[in-house]
C-alpha cells in the first residue's frame, strides 16, 4: 500500500479541507466498500478514523497539525495494511489509492452472482489415442452461474450444465461414436452436470473447487484445480470475469468402459480424460444479449 504526494487532487472530486482523502481499492482495482482508515500520530495515539463509502472513498475528518503520521487500513476480508502519511500546513493527508490484498493474498472477483458466457469460454476434454498421441475434444452447449460470496470466499459456488451431444472432436464418425451408448449415451443421459460443495484456498490466486460432476447417470465427487485471471470492464458495458481450471477423470468411474485393444498393453482410448476448462463470467444475473 503507497501514500500519493501531499497537495495531490482529492480523489473524492469534494471541497478542499482537513482530515484524509483517499480510494480504497483491491488490486483489480475495484471499490473496496466500507474499509475504515484509522491515522496514528508519532506516539501511537489514534487522532482520526473515518470510513469509505460505497465506492471506496474516504473523505473527511477535522483538520490535522502538520507532519508525520501512520495510516492503517482494514476491511473485512482483507489483510491489514500500513503506510506513512505527511500532513503540510493543509491540514490534509492526502493518500490517493491504497491497495488492500485479500486475506491470505488470494482474490476473487467482486461478490455477487456472475453467469458464464459461452461465446467466449472452451469446455475441453483431451484422451490418449493408440498409446501416443492425444486426440482433443470440446463442449459447445453449456452454461452457468458463479455466486461469489460477499464476506468469505470459500462459501463462493458455482454450477454449469454442458450439452453433452454437443461434442466435437472434428471427426464426425468419432463425434457420433462418443454420443452413443458406449460413451456418453446421450440420448438417455442428455447433460452433464457439476456443482460445488466447498472451494479451499490452494495459494495466492489459486483455489481448490470440490464438487459433484454427473455424466452418464453416475455421479461423482471431482476437484477442479482453479485460477482466477483478473477482471475489468467488456467493450459492451458489462464487467467481465476469468478463470481457468484442470481436472482429471477416468472414465471407468461413470461407466464408460468400452475400448478395444490393439496390442498387449495398449488400448484403443486412454483411461484417463485431462478436462481444460477457460471461462468468462459476465457480473450479473444473465447475460447482455
């Protein structure tokens, strides 16, 4: 967390006057609501406390007499922070953006409900074909809904659906094999379904999704290793999310057991499916268009 300069524009837009100006924000730049400043003098005694609005801005408090005092910032959710602030003959200390870190130095997008746009987010399942090579498929049917939990993170969740006769491997004749009952049998078990039960911390950025994925009528419980990306403003007006996460599956756990062999030791179709997943989540209860 920075202090900015002395006599630097108050970043409220409000009349000049004493106390402290200052945003409070996340390292994405979003508003941190309701962070409370609290300014120290040399001794150690507490001569201000003010709060931020809704938009993260702090503004106000009387006057303070000229030189060097401590500014702590805190908000629930978030790691504590300190810097050092110069108050000239204003009256003022003028802070501009303090940056505040998700506690434990993990972040997530703002709370609230986001919806996964399809259009710009790959549902991918990769196979070991022949014992050598990997042959690369994806879903182009599928949609949900992330719910981002307003004080704790880890009571975030998220649900999807995917279309499972909408996969495609750019092979037709493979496509309809895959549809049928030896794979995905998907005119008896059309979708395929994940929901969350709890999401761990795994490291700054990184979160450990546990769930309950259903294909073809058997469901399981199955981790989704998940990074969040970032997010910012869409050219169209709406706040945008993203996310990558991997998973591991075999097949034989939802009964998907067919393959044939073709030499001692090597089968047709790998075991195990690497699940790719790149979303985009538009802030919202739906999408814009």
């Amino acid at each position: 967390m920075t202090g900015g300069a002395s006599g630097a524009a108050d970043p409220a837009g409000g009349a000049s006057g004493g106390g402290v100006r200052a945003r409070v924000r996340t390292r994405d730049g979003w508003a941190v609501q309701h962070a409370v400043l609290t300014v120290t003098d040399m001794t150690g005694t507490q001569v201000l406390r003010a709060e931020a609005d809704d938009e993260g801005i702090v503004r106000g408090g009387e006057p303070l007499a000229p030189g060097a005092y401590t500014v702590i910032a805190t908000a629930v959710g978030y790691a504590p922070a300190a810097s050092t602030a110069m108050v000239t003959a204003s009256g003022r200390a003028e802070l501009g953006t303090l940056v505040l870190a998700r506690q434990g130095g993990v972040e997530l997008p703002p709370p609230g409900p986001w919806t996964i746009d399809p259009m710009h987010s790959t549902v991918a399942a990769s196979a070991q074909h022949l014992g050598m090579t990997s042959v690369h498929g994806r879903f182009t049917e599928f949609g949900g809904r992330i719910e981002i939990a307003q004080d704790d993170p880890e009571k975030s969740s998220v649900e999807a659906v995917i279309r499972a006769d909408s996969i495609n491997t750019g092979n037709d004749m493979r496509d309809q094999h895959l549809r049928s009952a030896d794979f995905l049998d998907v005119g008896t078990h059309p979708d395929i379904t994940y929901r969350s039960t709890g999401i761990d911390v795994a490291g700054p950025d990184r979160w450990t999704v546990r769930g309950h994925l259903g294909m073809h009528g058997v469901v399981r419980d199955v981790d989704l290793d998940l990074t969040y990306l970032g997010s910012g403003p869409d050219p169209w007006g709406g706040v945008r999310a993203s996310f990558r996460a991997t998973a591991e599956l075999r097949r034989s756990d939802f009964a998907m057991n067919y393959n044939q062999a073709v030499a001692a030791g090597i089968a047709a179709v790998g075991t195990t499916l690497k699940v790719d997943l790149d979303i985009q989540a538009v802030q919202g209860e739906s999408l814009p268009f």
